[in-house]
C-alpha cells in the first residue's frame, strides 16, 4: 500500500485552520478517521498509508481536498468544471491491437510554486503521484500509462500511430537519438516495461502537429517536453487497455493541477474506431441506495440530514430522497431498489474510481457518520453457511492421511522449470504458466505438481531427526486453469514402495472405494525407482502415482534418507469416489 510524504499543501492547510477562528486541529483528528493510517510524522513532514480503495488520496493536492470536506464539513462541487481547448487528437486504427485506450487532457495556468524551491517540490510531487497511479490504478502501467508534457513545447492536432522499432526520438533523461528498438534495450524505463512490449512489430507513439515526438507510451516521453521549472500549463496523455483505468487516471491528474488553481480543458480524441469524445467529464456521478442497505448494514435508522452531513464530508451529495417507481425490484437482493420504500439520490465525484456498487455508497456514509457514533452491537444478519460441494472429499482426503500420522502443510504455489520438472524427471503437463516478471529464480512459473515442494520441504528440515512425513492438499496450475491435487512424502528408514502403496490403499479405502476399484501400472519415467513406482489408473485416465523416489532424485534435493511419497488428481478421484464417506 503506497505511501505519502505530506510537505506541501496539506501541512500548509492545516497550519491555515490553526491560524484562522477554527478550533485547532492536527492531521491525527482526521487522516485516521478518513482510513489513512498514520506511518509517523516530525515538525515538516506526515507520513500517510493510503489503502488500495481510494486512489484519488495519492496526491498532496487531492488529499488536502478531501481533508478540506472531512475536517470542516465544507460543501465542495462534486464536480469540476471543464471548458474545450481547441486541440484534437486522432488515434490511428492500427493502436486496436497494440493499446487501443487513447484519452487526453489541458491543465492551464497552474500554480507551481512561489519560488524555486516550490517548484522542484510541486515537479518531485507531480512525479511521485504519477508513479503511484502507475502501480496502484495502471498495474505497473499494463492498464494504464500516464504523460505529462510542458503544452508551450509541443503543437496540436496531435496523432498516435504505430512505428517500427527503427524509428528514433531523444527520449527523456538522454542527449543523443535512440531508437524504439535501443530503448527497449538500453533506457533503464525501457527495460522495466519491455515486457509490456512483448509479441508486437508496431509500437504505439504520440506526435505534434510538426511530428515531434510526444510519448512513446508505456515506455517513456519524449525529452523536448519535459516539465520544468517554468512550466505553467500541462497537456496530460493516458494510454492503455482499461478504459476504467485510464479514466480515472486522466481524472486524478487533473484534479490535482486544479486544486493548484489550473483550469481544466478537454480534447477532442477521435478512437481508431472513428468515434469522437471529449476528454475528460468533469460532471459528477449519480447513484440510487435503497435506504434498506443503509439500514441493515450499518444497524440504524439515518435521517436525510444525517445522511446528507456524512455525503458531504466525504466530497458527494444528496440530491434528493425519493419513494422507488421503478427499478429491478428484488427484495432478495439488498442493493436492490423496491417499489414502494425509500431510497436516495447520490452524486459522487467521477475521480472517486472505487464506488462500483452501492455498498461502497454506504461505507463512506458509515466513514462520514463517523465509526465511533455507530450502535455497539451485534450484527442481526444471519447467513447460513453452505459448504462447497468439493469440501467433504477434501475433508475425508485429510482425515484419512492425518490418521496415518502425516503432517499436513501448505506450500507456495510458484515454483521454478528445475525443480518442477528436470529435477523429478516429469514433462510439463500442459501449458505451464510462465511469470512475466520474476523477482526470483526460485519463482519463475507456477507450479503443475506438488511433489516437488515436499522434497524441497523435506530437504530444509534434513538436519531434524526421522520420521518426517508430509502432505499437501491444494491448487496446481495447468493449462491455466487450477486443478486440485494430493501428495504426500515421507522420509523414514524401512518405508520403500510397500510404505507407499499402504498410503494409496488406505486412501482410497477411506474415500468409500478400494485398491480393487483401480489398476495398477509400472510408471515409467519420473522420480521413481525403475520397478518401485507404479500409476493409478481408473476408466483409461491416470489418477496419480507413487513409489519409492531414486537416489538421483534424492540426490538433487540434498536428501540422504530413503523417502516414499505418491501424488492423485483429486477432480479424478472425485470420480472415483464421487459419493465419499461423510
């Protein structure tokens, strides 16, 4: 969860309510109660957590915004307004495949600062809340990938088209032209998101209306447009795939040069569709909450004012409170508007990208309300809870292999080529889920067995005495689907294949089957002993195997003790045993 170093306009905020006829207040009366945990703070700087669900606090400007409605109860515009500027920006029909969201934006006359210092601070500011937005909102810019530009440096109409990798620019933090091809390579941006570039020929760039280029997006700008200390009016590029995404990170740029004074302009963006619109809305968002949520979920009755005050300090409002005419009418469904009973109209800001639903309206009524002011009981609602149709054969599974005294423990499901596969000597199973960005050597895919994980397990416990003998129960990962799997490995003097088998057989005996019910094969290949590993087989399918693991497997895994271990598809013995002993 990022975090936020407050040193600008919020801290002079505060210190403007200590000065004015307000009572005084400090960041710890309400960052907490907005859910903005307090990291630390000093005479100079805040240091805030800003949870995942509310991107729009990512910046000094927009939280000293929601600070502003919070603290005092001030009334803000849940919108903004937004005149045209003029400039159009034509999207090429060849971004469809390579990153077909385009939108842009004109901030103009911004105040950056009153002198030097506040200016470097207001650009480090600028940088830091677009790198945020790139990692929460963008997805490390797979969604959604933000540019900001100096407007004086560049020349509408803008277009974006599609280049080979041997077209060249200078971009940002470089002296000399390189080209598509030598960025991906070479420019540190450039290596970080290769990866977003990966299977494409054609790479997405934006020109000025004198083929200067702005942006070669996700990667990096252009260095002619580069914001500086002069710079007093921005046009803001967001490219992706997320229109959501891409939405709510043009409009939180925004927001944030217009709580700096900046006037917000849109531009006129033709898709590679052909289809026109102005970008961004400023206009705030309605919603419809049946007053039955509110009640239910927060455990009081709320009148209008009350809900009214808690919209207000959370930056919405209410336009009105209504008898329902029409709607889905479904009473099962709380979220659900029914003829006949209240509910109120709610307008939002658009920038508040986490309301999806109508629970998300009642969470900032119950913030706005205040926690502390809600009854001190317990929840009325009653669930019935109804176990998954898969849970009584997983429960048996661990019943029966806990009963023959192995230990159940639970592993990471990312894992690595080696000792997925060339350590155990199994092929791939499928497709195998490859991660595009591994931090690890030890986590480059995700795993299509279990087995391996055991011996791994087994191998950092070496130096603890015997018996050891272990099981898992959980997902693996084939084809890109999950598929749920069983093994288990004991390391123990004297075990050998029989040991193994005694396993096999008293599992399926309590799974309501039996040895007799399947077949038994040689298993070819694999971490057995050539003769001491056998398949499970049922109606022509392998259901898994077990066997006593070879020296060479054992070897590779540092183990020096005999070990006998087996794995099962549980979706195949739930076929076997499809009406398990309960």
């Amino acid at each position: 969860m990022p975090t936020l170093d407050l040193q600008h306009s919020l801290l002079r905020y505060i210190q403007s309510l200590n000065e004015s006829e307000h009572s005084p207040v400090t960041w710890s009366d309400w960052l907490p109660a907005m859910g903005c945990p307090v990291e630390g703070n000093d005479n100079e700087v805040v240091e805030v957590e800003v949870f995942p669900d509310r991107p729009d606090l990512l910046s000094h400007e927009s939280l000293a915004r929601a600070a502003r409605t919070f603290s005092e109860g001030k009334i803000l515009n849940a919108s903004i307004p937004i005149e045209p500027s003029g400039l159009e920006m034509t999207v090429d029909s060849t971004l469809r495949e390579v990153r077909p969201v385009v939108l842009a934006a004109v901030v103009r006359g911004v105040d950056t600062g009153g002198d030097e210092t506040g200016v470097e601070a207001f650009i480090q500011s600028l940088m830091d809340h677009q790198e945020k937005l790139h990692l929460t909102l963008g997805r490390k810019r797979a969604l959604s990938s933000i540019g900001v530009h100096d407007l004086a440096a560049v020349t509408g109409p803008f277009r974006v088209l599609t280049v080979p990798e041997t077209y060249s620019f200078i971009p940002l933090m470089m002296e000399e032209k390189m080209s598509i091809k030598q960025i991906l390579e070479e420019h540190p941006k450039g290596v970080d998101y290769a990866h977003l570039m990966e299977d494409i020929d054609a790479y997405p760039v934006i020109l000025d209306a004198n083929d200067d280029i702005l942006s070669f997006p996700p990667i990096i700008n252009g260095d002619h447009t580069t914001v500086s200390n002069s710079t007093k009016d921005f046009l803001i590029d967001v490219t992706g795939w997320d229109m959501r995404s891409c939405e709510a990170c043009l409009m939180l740029v925004c927001l944030s040069l217009h709580e700096r004074g900046g006037k917000v302009e849109s531009v006129k963006v033709t898709s590679h569709s052909g289809e026109e619109k102005h970008t961004p809305r400023g206009d705030s968002v309605r919603h419809r909450i049946p007053e039955r949520l509110i009640t239910k979920i927060l455990g009081l009755e709320l009148s209008t004012e009350e809900i009214g005050r808690a919209l207000h300090r959370m930056g919405g409002s209410l336009i009105e409170s209504r008898t329902v005419t029409d709607g889905a009418n479904n009473p099962e469904k709380w979220a659900d508007c029914v003829i006949g009973e209240k509910e109120h109209i709610v307008e939002m800001p658009r920038w508040r990208s986490d309301i999806m639903h109508p629970i998300d309206i009642v969470e900032d009524i119950a913030i706005g309300f205040g926690y502390q002011n809600l009854p001190d009981r317990l929840s009325e609602v009653h669930l019935d809870a109804v176990p998954l149709s898969s849970s009584h054969l997983h429960r048996r599974i661990r019943s029966s292999l806990r009963s023959l005294g192995i230990q159940e423990t639970q592993g990471l499901t990312l894992s690595n080529e080696r000792d997925q596969f060339q350590r155990v000597g199994w092929e791939p199973a499928g497709e195998v889920a490859k991660i595009s960005n591994p931090i690890s050597v030890e986590h480059t895919i995700l795993r299509q067995s279990i087995l391996p994980s055991l011996l791994t397990l087994l191998s950092s416990n070496r130096h603890h005495e015997l018996p050891q003998r272990v099981y898992e129960l959980s997902d693996v990962v084939r084809d890109a689907a999950n598929c749920p799997r069983v093994a288990w490995a004991c390391a123990e003097v004297g075990g050998g294949f029989s040991a193994a088998k005694g396993v096999a057989q008293a599992l399926l005996r309590d799974l309501g089957t039996g040895i007799d019910a399947v077949s038994l094969e040689p298993a070819e290949g694999g971490p057995w002993i050539s003769g001491r590993g056998a398949k499970v087989m049922f109606e022509g399918a392998e259901i898994g195997s077990f066997g006593e693991i070879s020296p060479g497997v054992l070897e590779e895994f540092g183990l020096r003790s005999p070990v006998n271990a087996g794995e099962f598809d549980v979706e195949r013995l739930n076929r076997l045993a499809s009406d398990p002993i309960l």
